[in-house]
C-alpha cells in the first residue's frame, strides 16, 4: 500500500478510535457516581442544599435552596430581603462568572443620607435601625439570573425545604438564640418583638432559646409566591409593597424606598478579577464589592516574599502579612466604590509591578503602623468611606461543589446583625446602606463610596474560587466579618496555598487581621503569646474576637477536603451521584 492510502486509513483508525474513547468516557461519566460537597453556616441549610445535590441539582441551584433556608434559620446573618455576590464555576464551558446582587439605594436617597442636622455623620446604630438604612434587596433576582443560566432543577422545587421549615418549624440555632439575646434593640421592633420572644407567665417578653421551635408562616406564603411567580413575586405585588411600607412607616428614620426602586432594580454579571498566586489562580468578585481587589492586592504583596519559607504563624508571616494587609487596605478606603458610579483603577490596583513597589514598602524589622495609599498610574480622587469597627455575627457564606464539578461561591448580607431590624413578609430587611461612606466629601474631595440614589454600597466580601496550574478547580472559599472579611479569607488562602493545610486546619486558623490600624488578633488563641513580639516589632496589638465564619471545599489527592467554621454553627456534607 502507497503512504498516500496508509495516513488517510490511519486517520479514520485514529478518529474511530477517539469516538469509542469519548463515548466511553461519557458512558463512565454518566455511569459512575461522582462526589459532591456542600458547607454552610447552619445544617438545616446544608441538608436543604444537599437534598437537591442529591436530586440532580446544579450547584446554582442548591444555592437558591440554601439561600431560603438561612433566611429563615439565621435571619440575623443573611436573607432574601438583603444582598449577595456569587462566582460561579461551569466546569464543562470552564467559565468563571461573577454575579453581583447588592441592594442599591433608593432613588429619594441623599448624600447627606447619614449625617445629622449639623452636617455630623451619625452614630451607627442610629443609622442603622430603622427604614433609612434599607437598600432595595438584590439577592433574588441575582438567584434568578444565576438560575435561568445554570439551573437544572424547576425553580419552585427549590423552594420546597424552606416552605416546609417554615410552616412545620425549625429549633432555634445557637447562634440565633444568642444574637437575639445580645441584642440592644430587637425586643423593642415592631413585628419582630412578637417572632423572636415569647410572653411568659408573667407577661414579660422572653428571647427565644436554643432549641425552641419557631414557625414563620409569613416567610413561608412569601415563599409560595416566589416559587409559583419568579422573582416577579417578590419584586412586584404584595411583597414588595408590604416591604415598602414597613420601610416608609418606620417608627424611627422612615425611609424612601419605593415599588419604582423594586422595579427597576437589576442584579448584574461582571467580569470576575483573577490574579495569579503561586501557582495557582485566584478568582474573586470585582468591585462594588472591595473584597476581591483587596484580597488580590494583599497576594500580590505577599507574592514577592517566601511565606513557606517563614513558615505557618510565625512571628515573621504574621508580621509580613499584617503589613501586605495595611497597604491594602490603604487603598481600598481611597479607591473603590460602585464602578457604575466612580471609576474603580482596578488595573492599575493590580499590576504587579506596582505591587513589588508596595512590597519594597515593607521593613522586615518595623511595622509602617499606618500605610498611605499608593501613588498609582490611574490616579483619581477619592476618599476614604467607613470602617465598621464592631464584629458583628451577620453575613454568611457558602461553597458548593456539584457532582459535575460546578461550583459556587456565595457571600450573602444584611449587613449588621438583623439588619434594619425592619421585619415584613417574613424577612429581616437590610441595612446595606450604612456600607457607604456617612461622610459624602472630604475637603471638597468626593468619596468614591458617597451615597448617590441608585448607587451600590462598597462591600467587603469576597467569594473566592481557586484554580490549579493545570487550570482545573482546587478550591472554593470565603467569610463573613465585615471588612475583616478580607483579611480571613486572604490568610485562609495562604494557609492553603504556601503552608499546605487541609481545610479544617486552616479554618481553624487563630485569625489575625489589620485593617491599617491596629493589628487584631483572636483573644484567647496562642496568637496572644505573640504580642510582646509583635509589640517589639512596632505593631499595636489588639486581642479581640474574632468570628470569621469561613466554609470552604478543598481539592486534595484523596478527594474533596471540606470545611466549616468552629466560630459558627455550619457544617459539611458530602455525597455522590
Ligand atoms: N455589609 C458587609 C459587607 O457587605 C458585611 C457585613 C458582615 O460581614 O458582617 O461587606
């Protein structure tokens, strides 16, 4: 046989061959169970997540029924009347995608939404309680968006665990019987009182317990409406009115959120930001959230010094650390703010030259105490916004891996703790609002993150999900913890990647975190025999506690690797199918 007859023969040998190798390969994987891991801040949500794993459903999809349910078994952290920020993973298109469903103000809402009648910015919890703070809700119609693209099972199935919890009951967690006893103001609410306490015998008002169980038939029917209308049902109709209402007849700081706001409200997809670390790959959530660039800024730092080599916890990675953070968060409070609204230098913020310059900033011997922000190419004015210096047990996040290799990553708020303290249709309403910075302008310079009707608050949090060198999934992560979100997952990540723990260990981590101010640390953890040392070293050291509430999922050589935190209530589970 002639050479020109062989290569077309082998050819159609090879192909065959690769058609019978495909199909076999789909057979397998069509055939074999494959595992799934789900780890959230409560098992009722967790079990309702896996149920649907367990039923065929995506990742997207078990997020929407873990969503339902911690809005109504820790209504203090996260609910359908707050906002989220969700990457996604679609492992056979191998996109990475960002979905951003973060309240935004209401079109009557001010500059001066937070200052007093002197032009002074208000106490916290001033502005806090109450409609004023109340930003039009964005995690439903984010949930939808992430559904019409990645869903698989039919919308109202997953709302199924939530209504039946609900209607039949769930026993008071333990984190919600304490938020609910600590808290100054809840008793006195309106709505609420009459949820979260129960008149004993003498007529007095007692905090539900741990362990009772409480129905919320409300939540339940607003539930209903949503499975059988779509996001329709609650931005449209009676949920959303009975939300306007309570917001604009508020007892204290009525508010100007209107049906107008809920219909024209959009969640949006945006580009992801992705960096390299090591070998591997970063992917986090891009403004108006500043937790992603301030992670990916904190990496680039710390890119350019041997933290293995220095070893997990150390004096030397503490102080390093502490210090990649300051410069971080310097930049943060001057740069970022809605990129619908300010032009956010993310570029700029993440080259990595410039992140060596920041680097070289760091003196091995004495800590800066207090980073400036960086002289960048992409120059803007803009000021700082607002710390909330309180640790509060609010926000909550999520990671779910699918059995196909989806996977999510969902950071979800009402900011403070039960938020407004506004509670209609069953739901905590947000604070998200306080997020801005209270003081519009600073010497006539406006604040990146001012308020501005329409505008989205500047975020802390950050869901993450990492890559490997080959570019497949190896993890997925992140944290509540206000803007100390930044600094718990940026130190798990490192835990991960440079000191090679498994998930459990480098959740269970002693936190530590500087914000550009003092260097906090977790009381009661051996970090506290650090602080001679680091006193030495020029840092001020504050012990403190410090919540966290990481929930991650680990790629490991012996399979998935899942974690929750100690600090919360959460746990993992994992499964085939
Ligand atoms: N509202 C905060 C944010 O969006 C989160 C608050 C918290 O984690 O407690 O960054």
């Amino acid at each position: 046989m002639k050479m020109t007859r062989i290569l077309p023969a082998l050819a159609a040998v090879a192909a065959g061959l690769l058609l019978v190798l495909a199909a076999a390969a789909y057979l397998w994987r069509s055939d074999a169970a494959q595992p799934f891991m789900i780890a959230t801040a409560n098992p009722y949500a967790t079990e309702a997540g896996a149920s649907i794993l367990r039923a065929g459903g995506s990742a997207a999809d078990a997020a929407i029924a873990v969503q339902a349910v911690l809005s109504l078994v820790e209504p203090e952290s996260s609910g359908l009347a707050g906002g989220a920020f969700m990457m996604h993973f679609d492992q056979a298109s191998g996109a990475v995608e960002a979905y951003d469903g973060r309240e935004t103000a209401p079109m009557g809402a001010t500059p001066a939404l937070f200052l007093d009648e002197e032009g002074k910015p208000l106490p916290f919890l001033e502005a806090m309680i109450g409609g004023s703070s109340v930003g039009t809700p964005g995690v439903m119609k984010m949930l939808w968006l992430a559904h019409e693209e990645h869903g698989r099972l039919e919308w109202a199935e997953l709302f199924k665990p939530a209504i039946r919890l609900a209607e039949e009951g769930f026993a008071v967690p333990p984190k919600l019987a304490q938020a609910i006893a600590r808290d100054p103001v809840l008793m006195n609410m309106p709505v609420a009182q009459d949820y979260f306490y129960r008149m004993d015998a003498s007529g007095e008002r007692v905090p539900a317990a741990e362990g009772d169980v409480l129905k919320n038939p409300a939540y339940a029917a607003t539930l209903k409406r949503i499975a059988s209308e779509g996001w329709r049902g609650f931005y449209e109709g009676p949920v959303a009115e009975a939300i306007v209402e309570t917001v604009r007849n508020a007892p204290m700081r009525p508010g100007t959120l209107s049906l107008e706001d809920f219909a024209s409200y959009e969640a949006k997809k945006r580009e992801a930001i992705c960096a390299p670390y090591r070998q591997y790959r970063v992917c986090t959530m891009p403004p108006p959230t500043s937790g992603g660039l301030t992670a990916l800024q904190i990496l680039g730092i710390l890119q350019n010094y041997d933290l293995k080599g220095m070893g997990p916890m150390t004096l030397t990675s503490v102080h390093f650390i502490a210090e990649a953070e300051k410069l971080a968060y310097a930049d943060r409070d001057k740069y970022i703010g809605d990129p619908d609204f300010v032009d956010v230098p993310v570029e700029a913020m993440l080259d990595p030259a410039y992140l060596e310059a920041r680097a070289n900033e760091i003196d091995a011997s004495l800590s800066m105490k207090k980073a400036k922000a960086g002289n960048l190419e992409d120059r803007r004015a803009m000021n700082r916004g607002l710390n909330h210096p309180v640790d509060k047990p609010s926000t909550s996040h999520f990671s779910i891996l699918d059995s196909d290799g989806n996977a999510v990553s969902m950071t979800t708020s009402v900011e403070g703790p039960f938020g407004s303290h506004l509670m209609a249709a069953g739901m905590m309403l947000n604070n998200q609002l306080t997020d801005f910075s209270f003081v519009p302008e600073e010497d006539g310079k406006p604040a990146a993150n001012a308020v501005a009707p329409g505008k989205r608050p500047r975020s802390s949090m950050t869901p993450v999900i990492v890559f490997n060198e080959d570019g497949n999934f190896h993890a997925v992560i992140g944290s509540p913890g206000g803007s100390r979100i930044i600094g718990y997952v940026t130190q798990t990540l490192i835990a991960l990647i440079d000191w090679d723990m498994d998930m459990k260990g480098a959740i269970g981590l002693p936190r530590f975190v500087d914000r550009n101010g003092p260097l906090e640390i977790e009381a009661g953890t051996p970090l506290e025999q650090m602080t001679p040392d680091l006193e030495a070293l020029g840092h001020e050291v504050k012990a403190v506690p410090l919540m966290s509430g990481l929930h991650g999922i680990l790629v490991t050589p012996e399979g998935l690797d899942g974690g929750a935190d100690p600090r919360r209530d959460g746990n993992v589970i994992t499964g085939e199918r």
